[in-house]
C-alpha cells in the first residue's frame, strides 16, 4: 500500500434516491479555477439498472478556448465516498488520480481511515481510462464490470442568476419559464465512474459524498 497523505479541499454530501444533485461554482480562493474545485455532484441509477453513476465535474466555468488546455492537476485526487450503513461515515471509496493523460482509479474498497486525510490504496482494484481531449469523441473504458471516462463536458448545471438576484432583491417573484442559462457556453472537467451495486453493497439507501484531496 502505498501511503500519501492527502488533505481534502471540497465537499459535496448526497443521498441517493432517483437522482442527486449538488452544485457550487464559486468557490474559496484558493481552489477556484483549479481541478480542486468541485462544481458539480451526481448521483443516479445507471441505465443499466443494476449500476450506480457517480459524476464529479471540477474546473468550472471554462470558456471554449480555455478548455482546450485545461487539464486536470496530477497533485489533486478526486474521491467517492459512500456510507451503506447511514452512520455518515464513508465505508466504501472510489478514489481517482490523473497521471500522465490518463486517470486511475482505485476501489470501491473499505479505507484504512477515515475523515479528511486519505491514502492512495494501490494494493485495491485499479482501473485507467484515457483522459479525453477538448473537442474529441469521449473515450469510455469498461473493466471489471464498472465504466470510466475523464475529460472536458459541457457544464449540464441550469441557473438563472440574474433571475435569482432579482428576486432576492424583490423585484420578480419567481423564474422564467424558459429561464436564461448563466453556464451556457462554459464546460467542466468531468470524471465519470459506474459501478455494479453488487460491489457496493448495502440495503438500499446509501449517502455518498464525493471529496477534492491536495497531496501533501
């Protein structure tokens, strides 16, 4: 087992029901503008109904021309954690690690510890994808019965913001309906893991809540 320290930057908490969404594309100072900075968590049943999709889009806000060389920090990994058993503590991890144009991803497997430092269990089943260039089709690994995918994506979040500030300063009393898209013409970078619900176990419900880790 290889032990890096890890120390985690962002948090977004979910439960899983049909589908589950958390979003936040303004962040603190310091991980703003970087693959630190989660904007986006989702959580759903796959298409394949015995799969769980779980997505973490980081880097948001991204013009067309800065997506082309926006890249994920090999110093930053990207961590799953799921609760089968409701104690709020994470059970099971998916962490994701890039490193030379591809991303590595390690589990679902139980951690050593818990909480906000981690450590990268290589010893756990590993898988790679490609990581996808800006403007190429998606490359989609498929190993060990789970699919992967890493790379630029359109940002899927809705908000109307200038609506918003309207109406918390009173003068309208709800959105259009269509609204105006604040993220349209923006992406994300996207990491995309699904994973059989044979491997994660549990009664049914589960919490999930996906973690941005800085090496230490």
């Amino acid at each position: 087992m290889k032990k890096t320290k890890i120390l985690a930057a962002t948090i977004f908490t979910a439960i899983i029901g049909l589908i589950t969404i958390a979003a936040d594309h303004i962040d603190a100072p310091a991980a703003r503008g970087t693959s630190a900075d989660i904007t986006d968590f989702y959580a759903f049943q796959g298409e394949d109904t015995n799969n769980l999709v779980f997505v973490a889009n980081v880097q948001g806000l991204l013009s067309p021309t800065a997506t082309a060389t926006a890249s994920f920090d090999e110093n930053v990994m990207v961590e799953f954690n799921i609760d089968t058993n409701n104690d709020r503590v994470e059970d099971l991890v998916i962490q994701a690690i890039p490193k030379d144009g591809k991303m590595y991803f390690f589990g679902p497997f139980a951690p050593s510890s818990t909480g906000l430092n981690s450590t990268v269990n290589e010893m756990a089943t590993k898988n790679e994808v490609a990581i996808s260039a800006y403007g190429s089709s998606a490359t989609i690994a498929n190993s060990n019965g789970m699919k992967f995918f890493a790379g630029p994506r359109d940002d899927p979040f809705f908000m109307d913001f200038a609506q918003y500030g309207a109406i918390i300063g009173g003068t309208a009393s709800g959105f259009n309906n269509p609204g105006a898209d604040t993220f349209a013409g923006t992406n994300v970078l996207s990491i995309v893991v699904e994973v059989p619900k044979s491997l994660i176990g549990g009664s049914g419900t589960i919490n999930t809540w996906v973690e941005s880790k800085v090496k230490q």
